[in-house]
C-alpha cells in the first residue's frame, strides 16, 4: 500500500495521464472531424501524435534536425527559438530515431516532473490539501494543453524553473543556478528566473521591503555560496555566444523578432496594445478577439495576484512573477499566447489554488469543471490549427 510522498506522486501521475489521454483523444476527432484552417497532414507518418505537432513545432523539429540558421534582421529565422528544448529532443532522438516523437516524449517526461515540483512545493508552503487542488487547478488551466505532449518547450522551462527554485529553498544555491541555467538557454524570458532567484536568495536572507521591516534592510548571513545563483545566466550568455561565433550576430534572436508575421519590438503602441483594440474596432466578435480577450482577462487576473503571491511567498517570488509576466506583456500587441506565458508564474497557481480550497466544495467542482471545458476546447482548436496562443 502507497504511503506519503509515493501516494502524492502516484495520484499526480494518474492526474496528468487522465488529462493526456482525454485531451490527446479530443484533439484527434476534432482534427478528423471538424473544419481546420489546415486540412493538410504536416507529420503524416505520426497519425496519433500529430495533433501534438502543430506551428512552432516546425522550427523545433527542424532546429533539433538540421540546426540554426539566420537569415539576417527582420526576417523570420531558427535563432529566435533558445536551444534548450531542441537540444533535448536532438540528444533524445538518438535513442527512439524519430524526432517528433523525441519531442513529445521531452515534454512528457517535463510536465510529470513539473506538476510533482509543483506539487511538492506548494505542499511545503500551503500544506498537502492546498497542493492538490493548486496541481489539479495548473493542469486544467485552459492553456496547459502546451503541457500535454506538445511539441513545444513550455513544459521544459516550467520544470526548469521549478527545479531552481526548489533547490534553493533547499539551500542549494549552486545547484538552483545550474537548474537555472536551462531555464536561461530556454527562452529570453529565462532570465525572469536569474532575476527571481537572486531575489529569493536575498529574501531569504533577511532582507525585507517594506519600510520600517524587523530587522530594516540588512543582509543577515548572506554567504558567498548564494552568488551560485547567478550561475543561471550562463545559459543566456552561452547562447549569446553562440549566436557571436556563427552569425556573427549576438542578439540575433532580438533582432527577427520584428519579421513580418511575429512583430514583437517594444514600443509605445505594442505596450498599450493597440492592435488589440484594433482588431475589436475592425473584426468585433470573433473567436479571435474573444480568446484573446479571454488571455487579456488571465493576466489581469495573474498580476492581480501578485500582492497575495507576495504575502504568502515573500517579495522574492511576487519579483519573479512581475519579471516572468512583465517581458511576454511588453512584446506582445495583442495578448497572443499571453495564456502560454502565464504558465512558468506558478506562484500564481499556487496562490489561486489556496484563494480555491477556501470556497466550498460544489463552487470548487464548477470552477474546475469550467477549466476542464475550456481546455478541452482549445485544445482542440490547436488541433485543428487555430494560432490562438
């Protein structure tokens, strides 16, 4: 009979794979039997999975099969996508011979070990009941389908963030850096993570924002072994070095962001999210505008918990979730997969799981029971290539 961390794990591992299967079955028989906006077959030799593999996948398989490329500023190119999760799929591929399988496989075994970290660090913060409802709350989240297979790299930073930070709440600076550090050759906003380690470490050892605080603003028993985390940024600027040494072109990936079809470049007109407004003043309501609405909505709502992410966790980690959700909100015109972006800020999670297990048991069951539909139905709009996130 299981017992303590082993019945935890195991009912964590029987709740991802209940979602993989309800949501890989949906995404299929929305595929064959719906309209999509691309009937076409792109992974015909992978007739379950292929679902799995939609947009982005395409620079993923290609980056882990025949590397990068750069096509010069303002023109889409590979260097956009951060090496981390090609590069596991490519080192993957060698064992199953099959890199879109390799990538699913990737992001399997990433969000089983990212849901159980989340788990068991919200377990150790809010206690074991919160943590449940908190874990069953991320994995019906409407955009958690990235979790579930997708040939996308979500589910490797999420781990990878999770890891580093429960590392050092373990007290293992160094290790929580080099956790980090895959975080950091994931994606630009990887270096939110570098910034919220070095903002816990610093929590943790007494500092404390707000004015007139016990103990003022003293660094108390900071130690020279807690600078290991900045050891995250070497996944950034080993990218960085990269992109120096066979482009010649250090902040490549900055420089296509402006291609024709991504436009993401930081300024006045993307940070007010005129296009947004744009698009309801042109097209009003369509399942475009109403799902990004829906993502507008979400990260309202996310920022809106950063106070109480605050509270419970220390101003360590609301940096954290300001700094994971503050650069994806900057580049983004419209609040496209803004929703995605929310995912590696599960301090949020963690919090709205505790706000949750507070209401009574029929308002918990139709809260849940409204994400599950909702992720069931994105899902399958992914399915069928819908560019919603």
């Amino acid at each position: 009979m299981l017992t303590g961390d082993r019945r935890d794990l195991a009912r964590v591992i029987a709740l991802y794979a209940a979602v993989f299967v309800v949501l890989l079955v949906a995404g299929n028989l929305a595929f064959h039997v719906l309209p999509s906006t691309d009937p076409g077959h792109r992974w015909p030799d992978h007739p379950v999975i292929e679902t799995l593999a939609r947009w982005d996948t395409g620079w993923y398989f290609h980056i882990a099969e025949d590397g990068y490329f750069y096509d010069g500023p303002g023109k889409q190119s590979a260097v956009a996508f951060f090496p981390a999760y090609p590069a596991a799929t490519r080192l993957l591929a060698v064992v199953v011979r099959d890199t879109i399988v390799a990538g699913v496989l990737v992001t399997l075994a990433s969000a089983v070990a990212a849901f159980w970290l989340f788990f068991r660090w919200t377990a150790t913060k809010l206690g074991r009941d919160v943590a449940w409802i908190a874990t069953v709350l991320l994995a019906l989240y409407p955009f958690s389908y990235f979790l579930f297979g997708a040939v996308y790299s979500d589910a490797l930073f999420l781990l990878s963030a999770l890891a580093a930070f429960t590392l050092l709440e373990r007290d293992q600076p160094v290790l929580a850096g080099v956790a980090g550090m895959v975080a950091c050759a994931g994606r630009p906003v990887g270096l939110a993570v570098l910034v919220g380690l070095a903002a816990v470490a610093v929590q943790r050892r007494g500092v404390s924002l707000r004015p007139r605080a016990p103990g003022g603003n003293r660094l108390r028993a900071l130690r020279w072994r807690d600078a290991g985390v900045l050891l995250a940024g070497l996944g950034f600027v080993a990218y960085i070095a990269y992109l120096a040494w066979r482009f010649d072109a250090p902040l490549a990936f900055a420089k296509v962001q402006t291609a024709e079809g991504w436009n993401r470049q930081i300024s006045l007109d993307m940070i007010l999210k005129v296009d947004f407004y744009r698009r309801w003043r042109d097209f009003g309501v369509t399942l475009v505008t109403v799902v990004l609405t829906f993502q507008a909505l979400l990260s309202i709502a996310a920022l809106a918990l950063v106070p109480a992410v605050w509270r419970r966790f220390g101003w360590g980690y609301a940096v954290y979730v300001v700094a994971v959700l503050g650069l994806p909100l900057a580049t983004s015109s419209d609040f496209l997969a803004i929703g995605r972006y929310l995912l590696p800020a599960f301090p949020v999670f963690a919090v709205a799981g505790e706000l949750l297990a507070r209401r009574p048991r029929p308002q918990v069951a139709g809260v849940l029971a409204v994400n599950a539909a909702l992720l069931v139905w994105l899902t399958t709009l992914f399915a069928r290539w819908f560019l919603l996130s």
